[in-house]
C-alpha cells in the first residue's frame, strides 16, 4: 500500500510486527472509523498503521458484491525489514 511508511525510529531499533486493522467505510471509500484490534507490540508501528489508513482515505469504492453501508473489514498491516 503507497500509504505505508515504515518509522525510521522502528526501522533502527528493528522492530517488525504484524497489526490487525479494523476500520469502516462507506460506499463511496470514506473512512468512517478505526481501530487496532491486535498490536504490532510497539507504539511507533501501531501509529504508523493509524497514519496509513486516515493518509489512505478515500479508498476505492467497495464492490457490489460485498455487502453492508458502511462496509466493515479486517485486515493485516505488516511490517517486516526483510
């Protein structure tokens, strides 16, 4: 995703961890809330995930199929060095 960034402060303690991210959009990709429902384990990351997603907004519109106004997913951040 082109909204990651990876923390120069995490970078140089070598912190890697995965987030899980909860968060609600509408129809049209607006991000209505979030949250993280399992932590990377270090604060710059877990930050890094929430400035991801609020840079990332508008995402693109939820396809037809996938039901719900708003649309709630869960999906894993990653970061890894390697």
């Amino acid at each position: 995703m082109r909204a990651k960034r990876y923390p120069n402060g995490a970078r140089i303690r070598r912190q890697e961890g995965t987030a899980i991210l909860s968060f609600r959009m509408d129809r049209q990709g607006e991000v209505l809330g979030w949250r993280i429902v399992r932590s990377t384990g270090f604060d710059d990351l877990d930050s890094a995930v929430g400035e991801m997603i609020e840079r990332a907004s508008p995402l693109p519109p939820p396809p037809e199929e996938v039901p719900g106004n708003p649309v709630e997913l869960q999906v894993p951040v990653n970061f890894s060095l390697r």
